[in-house]
C-alpha cells in the first residue's frame, strides 16, 4: 500500500512589541528515506530572509535564516508533497548477546539517558523486570511499549514541550513527544540502541484522496533489532503510509520544528497549524 501525500505546516511567531532581529532553524522538509520519496517541498518565509540549508549530524535538512529588520510576526510555511509507502515486516529478531561492544560505540549517542528521556525511578524498576524475562530485545520491547501504553494516557495539552519522560510517567498523562520519550528512555536503559523520530501523521486510518484535514505534528521511535525498526508508542502501531518522516535524533531537543532567538522587549506567542490531504 502507498500514499501521496501534501502536508502544508505553517507556523511561527507573533511578537508582543516587535521583534527587531530574529535568528532561527526550521526542519520541515520531509527526509527521502527507503519508506518514502520527497517529491517537491518548499519554504516560504515571511518577513523575507537571509537564508542557508544544511542537513546536520542526524541527516535532518535544516533551514537557518536570519530576519534583521522590525518585524512584528514571523511565519514559515512548509509545503510538502511526499510519496510514502507500508514498511516491510521484519523476518527475524536479534538476539541480546548480538548488541556487542561495537554495536553499543557505533550508536553510542542512541543509548545515553538524557534528561529528556531518563526513566522515572517507579518504572526503572518495572521495567527491570520485563528485562530479565525477555529472551530476545523484541520480546523486552514489545513488553514496555505494552505496558507503556496502558499505564499512560494520552491527553493533549496535558504537557509542554519541556517536559520530561520522568515527569510525564509520574502524571501518567502526556502526548506523542512524551511516548517516545518515555519508549527511549525505557529501551535505552536495557542497552537497546533507540532514536528519536518527528514528522506528521495522517489522522485518519483510512484516508479520504482529495480531502483536506487538520493534521498534526508527530513523534515516535526507531530501535536497534540488527537494523532500524520503527513504532508509534502513541498509537500503538508500526509506522505506515500515514506518518511521514522529518527529522531523526536522539530526543526533542534534536529535531524541533521551528526554532530560534530574537530581539524583542516584550514576550511572543507561537501559531502552528497543520494540513493533510490524501492525493492519491
């Protein structure tokens, strides 16, 4: 099964007083990956900037541009049209004594406990226990991201961008950025080599060609099984031909969408809308 897909994500700042300069990275260009191909996308930046494109460490396209006259909004929008497809099941599972010395270097930054994704003490513990039943990685992942899932409801707005995968289980709430944080940390923890991963979902299973619907940015996760396997802890799903993929990285902090410094004396609000339409 595969889709064409046009996501047109727009978003940016208003700045109570002004801004006189702003300084800022945008990733929103969709990666061309073996699941999906970039057919067109473009960035249209509003007041016009100096701009320069760059893909950094993860493989992430970045847009840093700079604004250096007054500006009392800043608004970037992103339109995308990418061809995604059903990702093929894997027909095997690593064993835990194949995550080796040269496994755990090469993905080194893949298995550090960040703040952003260190497991609360509570479920450090329990997930202690799924590890010393788990005879291959797959069956200990499959386990947390079940357990997972049932101990933590998703509430939007629930949690902010800063928060952290300890505070979220402690709340037993948050959204997609908390999911994965909280499946990071977990797999991390147990020497499972996991990365952070950011794009857009098609809200509908069954999406409707020709039909315009609010999207939403969104996260999930990718872990070391001899290759990258990915999962959407949020919704308890491989991914498919409704998530496209932006950026990759260890955490949030690697891959936001929008982000920067201005000058300003007062504070700014930030506007996000997303737009999803099935082409075909």
């Amino acid at each position: 099964m595969s889709m064409q897909l046009r996501i047109k994500h727009t978003t940016g700042y208003h700045y109570e007083k002004g801004a006189m300069a702003s300084f800022n990275e945008a990733r929103m260009t969709p990666m061309t990956t073996s699941e999906q191909y970039v057919l067109r996308s473009r960035l249209d930046i509003t007041p016009t900037p100096w701009s320069y494109e760059y893909r950094d460490y993860w493989g992430t396209t970045v847009t840093s541009f700079e604004v250096h006259d007054p500006h009392a909004d800043l608004m970037v929008v992103a339109t995308s049209t990418v061809e995604t497809q059903e990702v093929a099941p894997k027909s095997h599972a690593i064993a835990w004594d194949d995550i080796t010395d040269d496994v755990r270097d090469e993905w080194c930054e893949y298995l550090a406990l960040s703040n952003w994704v260190a497991p609360a003490a509570g479920l450090a513990d329990e997930i202690a226990q799924f590890r010393s039943l788990a005879e291959r990685p797959t069956d200990y992942v499959e386990a947390v991201m079940r357990h997972l899932h049932e101990q933590v409801a998703y509430v939007p707005g629930s949690t902010e961008v800063t928060t952290s995968a300890a505070d979220a289980w402690d709340a037993k709430t948050g959204v997609c950025q908390d999911f994965a944080h909280l499946s990071l940390g977990a797999l991390r923890a147990a020497g499972i080599p996991a990365r952070y991963v950011s794009g857009y979902l098609h809200p509908s299973p069954d999406p409707v060609v020709g039909e315009a619907v609010e999207g939403e940015s969104h996260a999930w996760i990718e872990w070391w099984d001899g290759e990258w396997v990915g999962w959407d802890p949020t919704n308890a799903i491989a991914p498919g031909p409704r998530h496209v993929v932006v950026a990759k990285g260890r955490d949030y902090g690697d891959s936001p969408p929008l982000r920067g410094i201005f000058s300003t004396a007062g504070g700014s609000e930030l506007f996000v809308a997303v737009e999803i339409t099935r082409l075909r």
